[in-house]
C-alpha cells in the first residue's frame, strides 16, 4: 500500500463525488479533487470549504490529482470510465488503491437508469482493474451510497458499503468506510462481485423511483454481529 | 387472479420451502405441500403440524399440489427448475400465480454457491416465465430470505422481500410477505429485475461465509417510510 494518506477524488464534481468529498474532509482527511477540468476541481474545493470551513482540499486536473494519493476514487460515469483511466495510468505507482464506484447503467446508450448494459470483462470495476497498471490495486465500492445522504452532513447516510477486491486492499477500504458516520464497509470478497453490487445499485435506483424518494434508499445486511 | 386460497409450495421439503410451509401454515393460510415423490411431501406436512399444531396442510405430488392453488411456489433447486415446470404446467390454470424462488447458484455446474451460471432467458424468474402457459402469472420472490430463520418460528426474519413481476399479481405476492413477521414486500418492478434479485442471494451466500453466519444474513432498505 501507499503511505500517502492523501484521497484524490476524480469526478469529484458530480453529486456522489462531491458528497464523499465531503464526508472525508470532515473526518480531517486530506482530499483532492480532480476534474477533466481544473476549475472546476478548484470551485468543488471551494464548495467544500464552505460547508466544511476547516476542510483540507485542493481541485485540480485528473492527472495531477491521481499522481500520489494512496487512495483514487473513480468517481465518474461509466461511460467515461475507461478514458478517464486511460489519462491517469501513467500517473499511477504500484500501491495506491484505485476505487471503483461506477455502475455501467444503460443512460450509457440512452435507456433507462434502473437498467444495465453488459460489460465485457463483467463489470466496470473488472474493466477499470484490466486497464490498470501493475501493482495498483482495483477495489469495487461505494456505488449504492445515495449522493443526496452523502451531502447531507448532518444526517447519518444508514448504508452498507459492500467491499470488493484482494484481502489488503479491500481491508483498506472497508476502513475507509467508517470515517462516514452510518456507513459499515461489508467484505464482499473478490473482485467480480463487483458485477453483483453494480446491478444492485440499478435495482435500488428503481426502488427510489418508485417510491418516489428522490433523497435515495439505502440498505443493511441483517443478522450480522 | 384465482379465488383457490391455497398456497402450493413444489419443493416444499427443502428447508427453505419448509420454513415457508411452516411461517404460512402459522399465518392460518392453507398449505399444501408438494414434492416429485407423494410419501416426502405427506411427511413434510406431518412435520409442520408437529411444530404448527393448528396448521391446515396436506402432501400430495407435485403434479396434484399444483392444480387449484392460487399460489404455487416454486422451491425446488434451479437445476430442476424447468423440469419441475415442464411436469406442471399442464395442470395450471390462467388466473394462478407461480412465484420463483430460484437463484442460479454454480452449484448446478458443480461449483460454489457464491457463484451464478448464466440464464438463457436472464434469470430463473423468467425462464419459468417462459415456461409457463399464457395467463399464469409468474412473480419472483423469496429468494433471499433465509431457510433457518424461517424455519426459527419464535424469532421476526427481520429480511426485506424483492418482489418483481406484473402489477397485480406482483401486488398479490408482496400481501403474502406480510404474513410472516418480519418480512416485507419490496415493489421490485419487471420480472427482468429478477436477474438482480437472484445475484444478490449469491453474495448474500459469499457474506454468509465470509462472516461465518450459518444461519444466514438478511436485509433491509434504509430511507423508505
């Protein structure tokens, strides 16, 4: 593993990255941001500071925000997945964790959000780790954690987080999970679970739809502990 | 819809078909148990009355199990999914609700059961969609709800039920939830979604192992009502 303690968010932008952005700089970590385009990262930091005034967080472009942190969130579209690995692979040394969060949902070809489209190597988090260097290690987790509850900090976002990847990694992870007040990290074993999680998430986006709770459900795994 | 109250449950010696046996006989409903061999079914009647002394439940083949109920439940391993089907169907009558509780386990290929093998329809749900005669009614339902803690009659099963198929027999399924305490009946849309549904039981499976709970996880949605 990495010993920069340092989590670059890419895509950290849109609604679910900005929310973690949010999450890990109240717990006093240190974030970075990354967009395609830097100004935007710079204005996400910005909002951040706002509602987190002692927040340590800095925007800048994808490149340069993957070039060190031992932790890289994908937190992208899946349809911009692969290119916006692509762009960061050679900025990345063996040991940083890359985290998988897309969900290859079929708005990727203009259908439906609570439905998914194939994904060769069986999963986005399966092609993120195929296009990954070396020794950088792929974990799957975060898909199903509802943007809305994340930005909330007030409120406890009442989630399982399930954990995917190889044992030192995914235990990493996990314990990432725990700096987000009602989140629990679930081990969820190896890697291509992944394929598991990612349609759960489509599945729950229509549950949000047809309950009409546009804040996002969550949920827990019962009978544990 | 069909006005025959019973509920057939095909496979109704397994353990999870028996805790449905057991929770329903408990609820008041009349249950009738069917299996490929008449003698197992009478026995697996004879065992739910010892532990639900009021129960009104009877053992047949499953041919004979089938025709009249308005629910028949298919709790049979996936690998006698369409055989079963195949031996039914012309007993069925438009109006009758079949639900699927069959996951795609690998272990119909011999290998481990935190593992799925490929439907050609999608799922089991919808193979035996497939299957069926046009007017009987196909719902998946069940499938992650946890033999042992079915069959633990003093206990809630504390586990949250997708079920997914047209409105109103999806509508009817989801009522028979609320017979057993503790369970509750998620509107989980299209019968497609069952692809989803019935993945998730294998990681379910794979948490199961991993955090060595035998008697079997559950679980909830967070942030509905």
């Amino acid at each position: 593993m990495s010993n920069d303690d340092r989590i670059a968010i890419l895509g950290g932008t849109g609604d679910q990255g900005l929310g973690l952005a949010l999450r890990f700089a109240k717990a006093g970590r240190h974030v970075v941001i990354g967009s395609r385009k830097e100004q935007r990262a710079i204005d996400a930091a910005e909002a951040v500071k706002k509602q987190v005034p002692e927040a340590h967080v800095e925007g800048f472009g994808n490149e340069e925000a993957a070039t060190g942190p031992g932790i890289v969130i994908l937190s992208v579209p899946f349809e911009h997945t692969a290119s916006t690995v692509k762009g960061i692979r050679d900025h990345l040394e063996p040991g940083q964790i890359v985290i998988s969060m897309g969900v290859p949902l079929a708005t990727a070809i203009g259908d439906g959000a609570s439905k998914l489209v194939g994904v060769w190597q069986g999963s986005c988090a399966e092609l993120v780790a195929a296009l990954l260097p070396k020794g950088v290690h792929t974990v799957s987790a975060f898909q199903n954690v509802a943007a809305h509850r994340l930005q909330h900090l007030e409120d406890e976002v009442e989630c399982d987080v399930v954990v995917s990847g190889a044992k030192e990694p995914r235990e990493t992870v996990m314990a990432l999970c725990e700096l987000v007040p009602g989140l629990r990290g679930i081990n969820g074993g190896v890697l291509a679970n992944a394929r598991i999680v990612e349609a759960w998430t489509a599945l729950m986006i229509g549950v949000n739809i047809r309950y009409k709770v546009p804040e996002g459900t969550g949920f827990r795994f019962t009978g544990l502990d």
